[in-house]
C-alpha cells in the first residue's frame, strides 16, 4: 500500500519504532476522551494486539496525528456483522490526536484500513461505545451501518455500562 500524503501529513505502515510516539499520542487522547476508558498497563502491547494483522499510523514530521489496526474479526462482531469472520476483518485502535481534527486524519486513517481490507477481498466491521459520538458521525456520513448493540462488559468514565454498537463498511468498499 501506498503511503497517503496530505501538505502537511501523511500516513503510513506503522513501524515498531513509532510505538512510543503512538504512545504518546494515545495519552493525550486518553486525557481528553476517555478512549480507551482504562488506561492500559502496557500501551505499546494494547496497541499491538494478538490478533492484530496490520497498522498504520499519520505522521506529521515526527508526531503521531492518529493511529489505527486492521484485525482478525472475532464471533461476536461477525454474528452482529451476520457474516462469517472468515470475509471480515475488523478496525481497532483507530483514533486521531487533538491536533488532526477537523484535519481528514480520521477519514484517511478509515479509507487506509478500508482499502487494504479491500484488496484482501475482505468487509470491515469494528465496534464503537456509545459515548463515542464523534466516531459514530464520521463512520455513518461515510456509509457505514449499525448491525447491532449490545452491552459491554466494563463501565464508563460516568459510571453506565458501556454499551457498544457494531457497524459494517459498505459492501462497495470490496473490489
């Protein structure tokens, strides 16, 4: 995949020597918006996890604007998604810093994932908390659809349940 640049940023395939950045960046996104709503004990892990097939990150000069990972899709996303996991492959840690709002960072990171999904001839799917509204806007004006919500297993920063909603890419997206 081709490196997607912007005049002032560009995002590429995440290399292990971006995970303290990443790191960073996830910091002060914890501390504005709560994502992810525990801090984990070893970010760099949280942000690689097992399942995890790739990542890309948007870099501006040395920062991390945003960051995101394409995954295998477990059984609970594909029986909401009602596909088999095999044809689906899922986007996680996706998040974008203060500073790429209002910037296309998120969007691009979303068409990165989308596109390399793509040409594996697999549709994405991925969950999002309810709390999560400005992600929730960016992948309904982008095509995407709600398949299903349920209740999470863990509580948010104000106390409810967390109730998550599974959202499936456009089948135009496959090529």
């Amino acid at each position: 995949m081709t490196t997607v640049r912007s005049e002032e940023w560009e995002i590429r395939r995440r290399r292990d020597a971006d995970l303290s950045a990443c790191v960073a960046a996830l910091a002060t996104v914890h501390a504005a918006d709560r994502y992810p709503a525990e801090w984990p004990a070893d970010p760099a892990r949280w942000l690689t996890p097992d399942d995890m097939l790739d990542g890309w990150v948007a870099m501006e000069g040395p920062d991390v604007l945003g960051h995101v990972a394409l995954t295998r899709t477990d059984h609970v996303l594909a029986a909401d998604a009602g596909l088999p996991p095999e044809e689906l492959a899922s986007v996680a840690r996706l998040f974008a810093t203060a500073s790429a709002r209002r910037r296309g960072v998120a969007r691009a990171l979303l068409d990165t994932v989308t596109t390399a999904a793509a040409a594996e001839g697999r549709r994405l799917v991925l969950e999002v908390e309810d709390g999560g509204r400005a992600a929730i806007a960016l992948y309904e004006r982008t095509g995407w659809r709600r398949a299903g919500s349920r209740p999470g297993d863990w509580t948010t920063a104000d106390g409810r349940t967390a109730l998550l909603h599974t959202y499936v890419a456009p089948a135009a997206g496959i090529g």
